[in-house]
C-alpha cells in the first residue's frame, strides 16, 4: 500500500514505519496520523510480520511534534479529531499483539513523544531530544502526553516536563526511564533492528500474552491485575509451542517454536 507521508518496508519478519517528511522535521499533520492507523492496522494483520519498528526519516527529527500549521485559525470543535485520531492510532499500537520498538533518531517532541511513548520500547541516538513543549503555546499534549508520560516517568517528572515545556537529552531521557537504551545514531538503526529480530524469534502467542498482561494489568488494582496475568499464564499453556519450549529446555536445545 502506498502512503503519502509513510514509508513501510517489510523485510520477513520485521516491518519498519518510517514517518517520512524530513522538510518539516517529520511533523504530524491530521493525514498522517490517519496513515500511522492504517498502517499499522495493515501489519496487525500481516502474519508474516512479528515485530515492528516505527522511526523518522532523516537525521533531525523521530518526530518533532504536530504540524503547527495546522493550527492556525482552527476552533476547539475542529482540533478535537485531530487529538482523539492521536488516541485512537496509539490505542492501535498498544492493543496489537506485536511488540513496537521505537528508534528516535532526533527530535521527539510533542506527538512526536507521544506517539514515541505509545510504543512498546523506546531506544534512542545519543541526539536525540524529547519533551512535551505544548505549553508554550498555551496549549497541553492532546495526544495522550498528560496520561503516558506519568506512567512512564512517575508524575512529579511528568508534571515537570509538562509545566515547564522544556526539551530533554536521550541521556537524561534515560535516566527517568523515558527510554530503554542510547546508541550513536550511526548505530540505532542496526541495533534496534537487532533486538526487533530477537523479539521476532520467541513465541508470538507469548509475546501477545505478555504485551497484553503489561498494558492492561497496570492500571488495574494489584488483585485483579494478578487475575488478568493468570489468564494469560493459562492460555500460554493451551499452546502447543509451550510444550516445544519444555522439550527444547530439557534436550539443551533450540526451540523450534510455531509462529501464529
């Protein structure tokens, strides 16, 4: 499928995302992030694709926010879809049974943050630069900044990157546990394309498992986030690669396990 402002590569069993319209450092403008849905929608539905990764053209920018203009001369009413397609294309990425690795390779402000932090992992250059600067244009992160950023980074940090709007090293970034891991840039792609096939190589049925445990128990009170674990512990053991994974640990061997 073709896309204006995307590039999707499938190379078996990866896919890469690549926002892709490095003249405006990347920036999300409303049919782009109506192409990220439909996007990923469209790997969520490859069974040939088991991990993905999501990045920016260039060297600048992962993405460094929305398409400012875009919002001039736009009332509330009309900026409102324009936030929940935000919500709705992250709630996509979350909910899919494939892990997302994120690969900043620049600026990653604003929803260019968001949509970062709406991925499952996030790995980063050593340039690259992260913040939520809505309020200095007298706005807050409309596409989900105020409610990940905090789960991520604990909401006194949160509360100050929000406030303050000021912008982060990967570095720093990693320290607050934005991100999982820095590399030179020269290096991210590789790297992150590295573990993106290691994720690919275990259990699929697992990995969904494990996404959704983590996603949808957190929020959740300890007792029934411990009932959701539980049930995907068991549907672990209605799976035949489980038995493939016992065998395999016990003959000191690798697993041969059955993508589905």
């Amino acid at each position: 499928m073709e896309f204006n402002n995307l590039t999707v590569e499938i190379s078996q069993p990866i896919a890469t995302v690549t926002v892709n319209r490095p003249n405006v450092l990347n920036a999300l403008n409303l049919e782009t992030v109506g192409e990220l849905g439909t996007a990923f929608s469209m790997l969520e539905a490859d069974p040939n694709v088991r991990a993905i990764i999501m990045t920016g053209a260039g060297e600048k920018a992962f993405v460094a926010g929305a398409d400012i203009t875009e919002f001039r001369g736009k009332s509330a009413p009309a900026m409102i879809p324009f936030a929940k397609k935000g919500h709705d294309v992250a709630r996509i990425m979350e909910s899919m049974g494939k892990p997302i690795i994120a690969a900043v390779n620049g600026y990653a402000l604003g929803g260019g943050c968001e949509m970062a932090m709406a991925c499952d992992i996030r790995f980063a250059a050593d340039t690259a630069r992260f913040g939520q600067p809505e309020i200095l244009l007298g706005l807050i992160p409309g596409m989900g900044g105020t409610q990940r950023l905090a789960r991520l980074v604990g909401l006194g940090i949160a509360r100050e990157l929000i406030y303050g709007g000021e912008q982060i090293s990967a570095q720093r970034a990693y320290e607050i546990g934005l991100v999982n891991r820095v590399f030179p840039l020269e290096q991210l792609i590789d790297e992150t394309a590295k573990f993106a096939h290691k994720l690919a190589a275990l259990p699929s049925h697992a990995l969904k498992m494990a996404k959704l445990a983590t996603n949808y128990g957190y929020d959740q009170s300890l007792d029934n986030g411990l009932m959701l674990e539980t049930q995907c512990f068991a549907h672990c053991w209605s799976h035949p690669n489980l038995e493939e994974g016992v065998a395999a640990f016990l003959e000191k061997r690798k697993a041969n396990f059955h993508q589905d």
